[in-house]
C-alpha cells in the first residue's frame, strides 16, 4: 500500500497572519502529484488554523473563513482518497466532522498508527484553554507586525518539550513509539511538532511528517509492500 502523510499545513482565514504561506495555485499541483502517486493521503492534523483568530472560541466560524479563503483546497480534503485526522489547532473538526484523534491501517503485513502527537503535550492534556488562549494571543502579536516575537516563543516551547531531531533524547519520539506498542502498531506516524524525520526503537518505526506551513513542503512516502519509508521536501 502507499500513503502519502502531510500535516501542520495550519491554513488559516486567508488574511495577513494566515500561517498557510502557499498560493492556492501553486499547492494544488503538489496535491495532484500526491492523488497520482499514492492511493490514500493521510492529513495528519493541524490542516486549519481555527485557534488564531480575531476572537477565542470561535473555531466554527474560523473554519468556515478559512474554507472560503482556500476553497479549491477545501473541495480537495472532502475526496475519499483523504483521510483526516484531527490535531490540536483543529480540534474543533472532532465535533464538526467526526475527524477522529487516531487512526490505523493494516496492509502487506504491518500495521501502521497515525496521530497528529498533541496528547504528547502536558499543558494539552491538563490546560487546553491556556494553550488555546495563548494561540489567539500569538495571532494579536502576529498583527501587531511581530511576529519574530511568536517564532521566539515558539521556538522556546520547542525546547521545553524535550523534542528533538535525536531519537535517544526525544520524549516526543519515545511516547509516539510507546502508543504504537500499546496499539500492537509497528509503525507510529506522526505530525505537531514541524519536525520530520525517521527512526527505529527496536521493533517500531517512529516517522514525522514535517510541515507544509509557511510556505514549506515536506511529506512522507510510505510504500509498506516495499517497506519504504522516507521523508520527501520536493515532488
């Protein structure tokens, strides 16, 4: 089976703080190559920006602005060759679409787990509203043409997070691998922390899928017939 994983895309109301960073015209051609190439595409959560609105709590009209904003894009997740899962910037798509926090396929012998990694997070699971809230202020920042400020305060939160590009020292990569042992999964696929990358913990593969947001493009190939899994930043 191939699947192709993208996440973190965090597309927002098309106004001057939208995360997203692509023309709709020019992401749509990379959105043909993925149909052409793969038989399902899994969108592995954060694919709207609903927190960073004018207004906290209003996650409904933000993705209604944001689907009139990317319209093309939004026609395009509604095919069956998409599979949504939800992340935390788009937790709302759990009550307004039944986008479910996990999801699992089995093919060619190998079961593989995909979930966006937020439940990874202490502040999450325990403080969902200040993380929330402190998302909508990083928008107001965001406006006020500081947004040097918010990459500042993201890349600190990174830190705190114990993530990081080495497997040994990842706490990130040590729980995802954890949930695939807990879900007899063999393969734990991941998004949320716009890190990509790939390792092996003794019988689990750990994958990220990266970021598609502020203009990047990063997705992960996976072909389980030829046990081929790689992180791929052009098409």
């Amino acid at each position: 089976m191939r699947l192709a994983v993208i996440s973190d895309l965090h597309i927002g109301r098309g106004d001057s703080v939208d995360p997203f960073g692509h023309e709709d015209g020019a992401f749509l051609p990379f959105l043909d190559h993925l149909e052409a190439n793969f038989e399902k595409i899994v969108l592995l959560g954060d694919i709207w920006e609903l927190l960073r609105g004018v207004l906290p709590g209003r996650e409904k009209d933000e993705l209604r602005l944001a689907r009139q904003a990317h319209p093309e894009i939004a026609r395009r997740f509604e095919r069956s060759r998409y599979v949504y899962v939800h992340g935390n910037h788009d937790l709302a798509t759990r009550d307004l679409e039944s986008a479910p926090e996990e999801w699992s396929v089995e093919a060619d012998g190998m079961k593989l787990l995909f979930t966006h990694g937020h439940r990874h997070d202490w502040i999450l699971r325990n403080a969902r509203w200040l993380a929330e809230a402190s998302i909508c202020l990083g928008g107001w920042v965001a406006r006020a043409g500081l947004q040097p400020v918010v990459d500042f305060v993201d890349r600190v939160e990174m830190r705190t997070r114990s993530v990081s590009t080495d497997p040994a020292t990842c706490s990130f990569r040590q729980w995802a691998v954890g949930l695939a042992r807990e879900r007899n999964a063999d393969v734990a696929i991941t998004g949320h922390t716009h890190l990509s990358g790939t390792s092996t913990h003794g019988a689990q593969m750990f994958l990220n899928s990266g970021t598609c947001s502020e203009g990047r493009t990063s997705f992960l190939s996976i072909d389980t017939q030829a046990q081929r899994f790689e992180v791929c930043r052009s098409w």
